[in-house]
C-alpha cells in the first residue's frame, strides 16, 4: 500500500498536499482500494467555500457510493476534468492523476485534526 510520507491524510482516507495557500486533496491508495473499481467521480461544488468535514462530492464504485469530505476549510477552485472520462485513474494513481480538487485555503490549514503517514499507517494497520 503507497502512503506517501510529503502528504497529509484524514480519517476518513482523503490526502492533502498544502503547497503555500493552495492544496490539492484526493482519496488515499487505501480507500481506492477498499472502494474497489471506481466507476464516477460527481463534483459538482466548484466555486464554493466549504469547511472542513464537509462533503464536497461522492465517488461511485461498483457496488457502493462513497462520500468526500473536504479536510480543511477553503474554495473549490478546480476539479480534476480527466475524472469524467477516466474515473478509473483514481485507482491507477490516487496520489497523482487521481487527484479530485485543488482548493483555495480559508485562513490556512488547520492541521490538528490532520495525520503525518505514519499516524495513516498506523489507522489502517499497514
């Protein structure tokens, strides 16, 4: 299982990568895994400003759909726009063109309730 140690990751298996006032977020090689064959990826929340905890879209595997929760508060500035026609690269490469949204960051991130990939490693016992 890739847990790579630059990011960040919450507990409900998304990863954050803060690079100075924007971050880039996706679900972790675990989720992918567990969710199995993803089959769509549905954000539809560009432009908004959520907090943190809330959900900014779902991912469709074939038998299950997951939601996403956005780790830390800020703007959904991009959606990754090869999701619609490959939804299947999030299980190829969670961590690279898997990736679901770039965000502005609201007043900065608020790492507390973030983990370093060992703390990641450790909650899904890798």
């Amino acid at each position: 299982m890739n847990i790579p140690a630059e990011l960040k990751y919450t507990a409900d298996h998304e990863w954050i990568r803060i690079e100075g006032n924007t971050a880039t977020i996706g679900i972790t090689d675990f989720a992918q895994s567990e969710l199995g064959d993803i089959v769509f990826v549905d954000i539809n929340t560009k432009g908004k400003t959520l907090k943190s905890g809330e959900i900014f879209g779902t991912v469709e595997a074939v038998k299950t759909v997951s939601d996403l929760f956005l780790p830390v508060d800020g703007t959904i500035d991009e959606v990754n726009p090869n999701l619609e026609s490959s939804p299947e690269s999030v299980n190829k490469d969670p961590y690279g063109e898997g990736w679901m949204v770039r965000i502005t960051l609201s007043g900065g991130a608020d790492s507390a309730e973030l983990m370093d990939a060992e703390k990641y490693k450790a909650l899904v016992g890798a």
